[in-house]
C-alpha cells in the first residue's frame, strides 16, 4: 500500500513539474528541453506552490494584454 501512495506522489510530482515548466516557458517565452530536466526532481509542496505561483502570474499576464 505505501508503494503505491509512493508510486502515485511520484506520477503526480512529474506531472506538476511538466505544468510548471510550461507555465514559465509562457511567461518566458523561451522554450525549454525535456531532456534535461527529466530526471530532475522537486518535493510536492514546492512544486504545488510554484504551479500557484506561475498560474497567477500567467493570469495577470494575460489579463494585462486583454484588457
């Protein structure tokens, strides 16, 4: 049961960092190779507050060049 709890943060943990990165490459507007950041690894809770981070930034971004 722990392994599968460990196994499905895991899956979760990449699937985050691939947002996040997407995020910033928005807000960037430079893009960013896969390849190098696959086997790096950032804990939940920080990249859970990134996405926060990086999505209300997108946010305002394009609110700004809306409006």
């Amino acid at each position: 049961m722990t392994l599968e709890i460990k196994h499905t943060w895991n899956a979760i943990n990449k699937v985050l960092t691939i947002i996040n990165l997407f995020l910033f490459m928005v807000l960037t507007a430079q893009g960013f190779n896969y390849e190098e950041v696959k086997g790096k690894t950032v804990p939940v809770y920080l990249n859970v507050a990134l996405l926060l981070v990086l999505g209300f930034a997108v946010c305002i971004t394009f609110y700004g060049l809306i409006r």
